[in-house]
C-alpha cells in the first residue's frame, strides 16, 4: 500500500445528533465499517432526544465526543477550543471560509457551527499532543449530511489541515441554498476534501450539477439483512370485509411536513364505508399534536393507534403484523423532502405490499405496478384509491409484495454500499455485518 493510499489513523465522523431513531442507516455503516477495522470517533452536534435506542446502538464501540449543544452552555470549553485552534496552522483559512460564509448568512446558527468547529480543531490538536483521548489520531474528518455536520467538518478540517469527505442525503441537500453547496463541493480536491457520496441518484444529478466537475457518487445505504430477516408468517387473507378482522394499515415516519400524514387522514376519511381498516402510526415528531387533533376532526381517532418512536424489534414486529404499508411524502414549502426513505425498503423486505408517492427518489426503488404502487404527492384522493384497491385484493397485495421483497434483496443489500465506502477509507474487505444475507 503506497503512502498516499494509507487509510486514516482515526475517523471523526460529525452528525448533527446521536443515536437517532430515525437514522439507523447512519449506525449500520458505523458499525460495518468498525468490524472492517476504521477506528471511529463519534462526533455529535447534539445530545439525543429519543428514549429509546436500536439494538445496532448498543454494538458500536467507537467513542462519542458530544460538541457544545449551544455555545452559551459551556463557554469556557468553547473559549479554550477557540485558544487553541487559533494557533493552528489552518485557522487563517478557516477564518476566512468561515467569514465569508457568515456575509451571506448572518444567522447565529453560521456562529455556533464556527465555534463547534472551534472546539473540535482545538481539542482534537490537544488530544494529539497528549497522545490519548477519543480525538487523538484523527486523520480525517467525514460528516454526515451537507447542511450543518458538513460545515463544522469543513471548518475544523481546514484548521487541523486533514482531509474531509461528506455524504449527503435529502433535508441537508434541498433546504440550504445552492451558494453553500457550491461551496463545500466545487472544487472539494484542492479543498482538501477526499470524496462527497449521496444515497440517490435523485440527489446526486441535482448536486453534480454544482460540484463544480468535483464528482458526487452515487452510494445507496440499504439495509442490513441480518436484522431483517425473511417474514416467516403467510400473507393475510384480510380484505376489509370483516369489521371484526378489518384491514391494518401501517405507516413508519416522522409526524412532519414532507411525510404528508395530513394528506394520509384524509385519504383515510374518504375510504367506502363497507372497508374496514384500522391504522398503525410508527414515529414521533414535530407535528404529532396537530396530526392528532386532525385525526379527531376527521372522525378517525378510534381506528388508529398512535405508538411513537420505536426501537427497530418494534417496528420490524409492526411489518410483520400489516397488511398494506403507505408513506404520503410530498415536497414541503421549504422545499424539504425524502430522499429514498429506508422504511420503504424495510417494509419491502418483510414482503409487505407498499404505496408510496412518486416523488424525489422513491422510484428508484418502488416500480408502479410491478413493485408497489406509486400515487401523485398532494393526492388525498389517489390515495384513498390506490388503499381501496389493493385492501381488497389480497391476491394483488401478495403479488407486489413478492416482487418488492425481490428486488429489495437483490438490489439494496447494505453491503454494496459499504464495500465502497471500505474502499474510500482504504480498509480490507471482509462481511460488513454479523451475519450473512439471508436474501442471497
């Protein structure tokens, strides 16, 4: 192996939160890649809000460095961070990165990513003179997501003068401004930046598009197959007919804009009469109160189960008990919206039949009519359509469900996507997870 191609000492690897429920497929990687043998330190903008955890959580070892939340919390942390990075060798450039970043978004968000930046250079440079401690050793710095993980990870690169690569993926690529991804892309070599990946194809035309010739490869994350394992019960025979046996109906997600939950109610109030369904919500969220108090509105309250955010055994266990699975995402006014949404192909592997909407990505996945089935985005009534065909056709429902199962396995095995990122980070090759595929 040449000098140019050793593989970092340690990764910091920067997420805006940590562990989050809903980012499994952030874990998955972190722990495939450990047991390839990349020595990681967690780096965590944020302390978590969920009360759970996944059982992949609990296997990661790497160590976890949580950042000043807020800069106000732990000032003199934040000030002899600043010390420190100061006498760096890239501070002046990152300064100036920093400076001209602020002009054109003067918001104390762009002030608390410089001095978390701050902290993480400085102390990972101490870290260094002391030869111990979770930051020492890091030879390169990877963020999760192009919005704030990627800007901490770019300033505190330029200041250590390490490398820095990113993977984007769907909020962080459509909500901030083209001016900021043309900045951490174009030009991401003489930057100092190793690579960008994204999990679509959706994602990475639009993001070519600004890179400035820097190239964006496409790396889908899939799903780790040892921890969805075939559904061993037959498919259900229930058809809405029975009051007493009625349809289920599931949905994984959080309760936000892009997921269109509103949109999902209303389908669900202009379903016939003679269907009877009940609904199974997995997820917590920003809009949880309002969604309810929308459920009530509509007469619905007493045919849905709201059960919140969930470990992974509880949401697998929900898949294997639904007879349809439904995800409304849409495009939301802030122009925020799904990527390829992992629940999609978790419901897929159990061999559960899928509605989704045709929006970003999601046709990379699910083919209408062969598949699954895709409906416009905005569409209570496509909805309420598509839930009335397939719930009493149960023949058509095991039949997508098989073909969605199919290509799901074959198609988006996590480890294609690991393989690669093995390559990036130039470490061996070897099983990515616990277990081998049972879908191959």
């Amino acid at each position: 192996m040449s000098e140019a191609r050793k593989p970092p000492t340690r990764v910091a690897l920067v997420l805006k939160g940590y562990p989050r429920l809903s980012e499994t497929f952030i874990a998955q990687e972190i722990l495939a890649l450990e047991r390839l043998g990349l020595a990681i330190t967690i780096v965590s903008l944020r302390h978590p809000t969920d009360r759970h955890r996944h059982p992949v959580h609990q296997e990661i070892q790497a160590p976890l460095v949580y950042l000043p939340e807020y800069l106000w919390h732990e000032p003199l942390r934040v000030l002899r961070g600043w010390w420190q990075a100061r006498r760096l060798p890239g501070y002046r450039r990152m300064r100036r990165l920093w400076l001209r970043d602020l002009i054109r978004d003067r918001s104390p968000n762009r002030v608390r990513r410089f001095g978390q930046a701050c902290v993480l250079a400085g102390e990972t440079a101490a870290a260094d003179r002391a030869g111990q401690g979770a930051l020492a050793g890091i030879g390169h710095v990877y963020a999760h997501f192009l919005h704030t993980p990627a800007s901490v990870a770019r300033y505190a690169a330029c200041a250590l003068e390490r490398p820095w690569s990113v993977s984007a993926h769907a909020r962080d690529i459509w909500t901030i401004p083209d001016w900021e991804k043309r900045e951490k892309l174009a030009g991401m070599q003489a930057a100092g930046a190793a690579w960008a990946v994204t999990c679509t194809a959706y994602g990475a035309a639009h993001l070519q598009e600004l890179s400035g010739g820097s190239p964006v490869d496409l790396v889908y994350h899939g799903l780790d197959f040892s921890r969805f394992q075939p559904n061993p019960e037959a498919a259900s025979s229930r058809d809405g007919s029975d009051p007493a046996d009625p349809l289920l109906i599931l949905s994984v997600g959080r309760l936000v804009a892009k997921k269109g939950y509103d949109d999902l109610l209303r389908a669900l109030a202009a379903l016939p009469p003679d269907l009877h369904w009940r609904f199974v919500h997995v997820g917590g969220g920003a809009q949880a109160a309002q969604t309810a108090t929308l459920a009530e509105e509509l007469g619905l309250s007493d045919r849905i189960d709201w059960r919140g955010a969930q470990p992974q055994q509880a949401v697998l266990e929900a898949l294997r008990q639904a007879d349809l699975f439904v995800l409304a995402s849409r495009i939301a006014e802030d122009g925020d919206r799904d990527g390829l949404p992992n629940v999609l192909m978790e419901a897929q592997s159990q061999r559960l039949a899928c509605i989704a909407t045709g929006i970003s990505a999601i046709p990379e996945l699910i083919r209408d009519g062969e598949t699954g089935c895709l409906v416009a985005p905005h569409s209570p009534d496509g909805l309420a359509a598509a839930i009335g065909r397939l719930g009493r056709d149960p023949a058509e429902r095991a039949r997508l469900a098989a073909a969605g199962e199919a290509r799901v396995r074959s198609a988006f095995a996590m480890e294609r996507g690991i393989d690669d990122l093995a390559a990036r980070f130039v470490i061996g090759a070897g099983p990515a997870s616990g277990a081998p595929d049972p879908g191959h």
